[in-house]
C-alpha cells in the first residue's frame, strides 16, 4: 500500500480517488472545532505552524504526561461533519490538501476539495489504540492552555500511520454521498418486504 | 482486605473492558471480513482487527472514547457488601480513570465543568436487580459517546404493531450512516413506560453476541431484523458493504395498552464489557 512523507507532493494527492488507501509517515497536525476557528481567526503571521505541509486529523487525542513528556494514550477520529462550516475557507487560506476523520464532510468541502486538488479521507472510528501506536512522538503543541487538551494543535510524528480511505477526492466524488443514496433505496424496497 | 480485593477486581475490569472487545465480538468482526466482496469495507474491518490486536496486547484502550462508566447489577438481597457497592464502584472508577488511563467524560450539564475523574451526579451509572441469593454480578459496560447519540425513544402507535417496529428500526439505523461507528449492536427494548423501554434496550446489549433470545417469536424478530439491516448496505464505517450490524438483541415489557415505546440503543463495534462476580465472602472474580 502507498506511504506518503510529508510534506506530501500535491501532483500525488490530486491523483487519489475514493476507494484509495494509504499510510502517511512525517507530521500529522490534530485539528477540531476550536482550533480551526482559532487559527481562521488569526493573521498570517501569527499562524505557529505551516498547515499546506502536513496532514490534518480531526482527533482529540488521550494523552497525558508521563515523567515531563507527552504520550498518547488513544488517537481515533472524531466526526468530521462538525468542521463543515470551517473547512472549505480553512483548505482555501492554509492549503491543506489532505483532510483524515471520520463519518464524511457535506457540499461545501466536497467544492473545495475539487478547487484545490485536495482530498478527505476516513480513518478507522474509534481505531485509537492502532494510531497512538503509530505515533513515535509529540513534536508540538500550539495553544494548549486557551484550547484544552482534546481541541488544541497537536503536531504528532508518525510512522505508517493509517491505513487511510480516501472517500471525497477531488474529482467530486464522495462514498459517503454514493452509499446514503443506495441505503435511501433498500430502505424502501425493504420496508415493501415487511 | 476483602473490601480492597473487590475494588482492585473492579480496576481490574474496567482495564480490561476498555482494552479490548468480548471475544464473541471479535469472532464476529474476524468473519465479517470475508463476507465483504469490496476493498473499502475490509480496509476498516481489518484496521478495527488490527486496532484490537493493539489495545489487548499493550492494555491500551482500544478507543480513545472511554465512555461513561455503567455497570448493570444482579446483587442477592443477602450479599452482604450491598449497601456499599456504590461506593466501592466510585472508587474504583476514579483509580482506573488514572491507572488505565481513561479519558475524564463526566461533565456537569448546568456548568459545563468536567469532573476529571468519570464521576459525579449518577455517574458512575448502575442498575440494580435484586435477586434471591448471597451472592452478586456485575457486568461493566463503558458506553461510548457516538454510539450513545445514535440512541432514540419511539413512543410509536400501538395500531402499527411489529411491522411498525421493523420499519421504525430499518429507518433508524439507515439514517444512523457512519454515525455510531459500524458494525453496531442494535438493542431493542420493547413496551413498558418510556424509562424501560430504553432502560431494556440498554440491558438487550449484555446478551453476547450470536445469542439468541430464549424465546422463539423473539429470536425470529432478531434474525429478521439483522437479515433485513445488513442488506441496507451501510456497511462498515459507513463506507458500503454487507456487514451494517453484527447482531439484534430484543428486550421486552408489558405496555400500556395506549403506549407501544420502542426503544433503540446501538452500541459501535467497540463492544467492551466484562463481568464480575462476587461471592459473599468478598472474593471476585473477572471474566469476559
């Protein structure tokens, strides 16, 4: 399967379709609600961090401090949908071009995917023991004390991290949107066999 | 000695909830893989596999949504420990939540503030059943935050019947998707108030997967109704595929003749329980 380094070559993620996986070994930055709002809010010199070259997990991770450093307990995804009113102006400003939680992002982002040659993909929910072993390091972490534990920034080194599903790529396609629509068509036949 | 012994078997369970799935789970999960025919599907399935390998083998909990620490009890009115096993379970909730670690999910709805330790008003959350005997289970469900949202209360008109359930569950669970992080346990508990119905559905979850409900009108309703749920195509993770559910388990109540509550609990595919038991004397034991 594909492992991507980061910073990962645009060309490479604009060739990636749904139905893809792949593992990603380099910086992986944890990003919710609150830290996208955060980092919109700020001017561009102020941003601590240069978001076009690394991956984005939507995650707040367990993690506590043992002996002055930072290990993470558990790292799964949280549900993505709830950054949907952040996410296409942040891929427009920031350049991120590859977007991992869970459970799929609406029109707005799918839009701006396509624009930018970037792409969504879904980690394994709830997979957290699986990730926090593939992080070898917590190499930073921005705005901890306004954020909180679960909302800041976290910059986790990773190795092999994944396996990544690309499910919305940037030529418009999404599963999540392909399978909500089948699923709407067995209910009904379904619900005729009653 | 005695008292310190059932808590430590309490840290002790809770560990080993969180840390892995019950092995009738993982069989389960293990099978679904071949019946998947596309790649998108086994790629989940197998990082859930992977994930749980994982958790067991460096006793790291498998999600990092620990969940809300609930213990279903059987306790004998004779067990002589049961005016304290509140509290026993309290204390053992805050050692785990810094022993194993677990993530602190008890949060004060009025003012917003975390506790920090999974407890607080009515959390640790237990149900009690006092049986006959000296003697007492308890089965440590911590139930996880998706799967919980995904709940729902029908207070559905008795006229539609079974078939009225049957739909009420198929349009449920199509419009769950992703959500609670399939493939799921559907509980179902049926009549009673509003109270029990969710009260059974929650409970419907200790019955281990592949079991069947003793009676046979009831198990041909599971069966039915996973039959009919795995054909929505959900699939795991919501990706598409042919495992939505791994099982239905049916619990139910005598209704009002007005009121037919149906109530839904999912439960994701990080089905973590262990049980307990507890002689009279103290002593206790873990299984799963």
């Amino acid at each position: 399967m594909k492992v991507f380094e980061t910073p990962i070559d645009p060309e490479e993620v604009g060739k990636l379709r749904v139905g893809d996986a792949f593992y990603i070994t380099g910086i992986i930055f944890t990003a919710r609600d609150a830290a996208h709002e955060k980092l919109l809010g700020l001017d561009d010199s102020q941003v601590p961090f240069d978001p076009s070259k690394y991956a984005m997990f939507h995650c707040g991770p367990a993690i506590h401090k043992v002996d002055g450093e930072w290990q993470v307990v558990s790292a799964g995804p949280t549900t993505s949908i709830r950054m949907e009113i952040f996410e296409d102006e942040f891929i427009e400003r920031f350049g991120t071009r590859v977007i991992i939680g869970k459970g799929g992002m609406g029109d707005r982002t799918l839009k701006a995917l396509e624009k930018h040659g970037a792409v969504y993909a879904q980690y394994t929910g709830g997979a957290g023991a699986l990730m926090a072993n593939a992080i070898e390091a917590v190499e930073d972490v921005y705005f901890l004390d306004e954020l909180g534990i679960p909302e800041a920034f976290w910059m986790f080194r990773v190795n092999k991290a994944g396996p990544f599903l690309v499910t919305m790529d940037s030529s418009g396609n999404s599963i999540h949107a392909d399978v909500a629509k089948k699923v709407q068509k067995n209910l009904e036949q379904l619900k005729k066999e009653l | 000695m005695r008292h310190n012994s059932l808590e430590n078997r309490l840290v002790d369970a809770i560990r080993r909830a969180v840390t892995g799935v019950t092995p009738e789970t993982e069989q389960r999960l293990r099978a679904a893989v071949d019946t998947e025919s596309s790649d998108a599907p086994k790629v989940q399935l197998n990082a859930i596999l992977e994930n749980i390998d994982v958790g067991t083998s460096e006793s790291r909990p498998i999600c990092q949504d620990t969940g809300t620490p609930t213990f279903f009890i059987q306790a004998g009115s004779d067990f002589p420990r049961l005016g304290e096993l509140r509290d026993t379970i309290t204390r053992a909730v805050r050692r785990a939540t810094k022993e194993v670690p677990l993530r602190p999910n008890a949060v004060d709805p009025i003012s917003h503030e975390n506790s920090n330790d999974n407890t607080g008003r009515h959390v640790p959350v237990i149900h009690w059943d006092i049986i006959d005997g000296d003697a007492a289970t308890i089965h440590v469900i911590p139930k996880g935050g998706g799967s919980e949202n995904m709940s729902k209360l029908v207070m559905m008109t008795p006229g539609r019947g079974l078939k009225g359930v049957k739909e009420i569950v198929l349009e449920h669970v199509a419009a769950m998707e992703g959500k609670a992080c399939p493939p799921t346990i559907i509980g179902l508990g049926l009549g009673g108030g509003s109270d029990l119905a969710l009260e059974l559905a929650k409970k419907a979850l200790l019955r281990p997967v592949g079991q069947r409900h003793p009676e046979p009108q009831v198990a041909e309703m599971e069966e039915e109704l996973l039959e009919k749920i795995n054909r929505l195509g959900v699939g795991p993770m919501g990706v598409g595929g042919a495992t939505t559910v791994m099982d239905v388990k049916i619990e139910y109540a005598h209704r009002h003749p007005a009121s037919f509550p149906v109530g839904i609990v999912p439960q994701c595919w990080a089905n973590r329980q262990t049980t307990v038991h507890v002689d009279p004397d103290g002593k206790a034991e873990v299984t799963q």
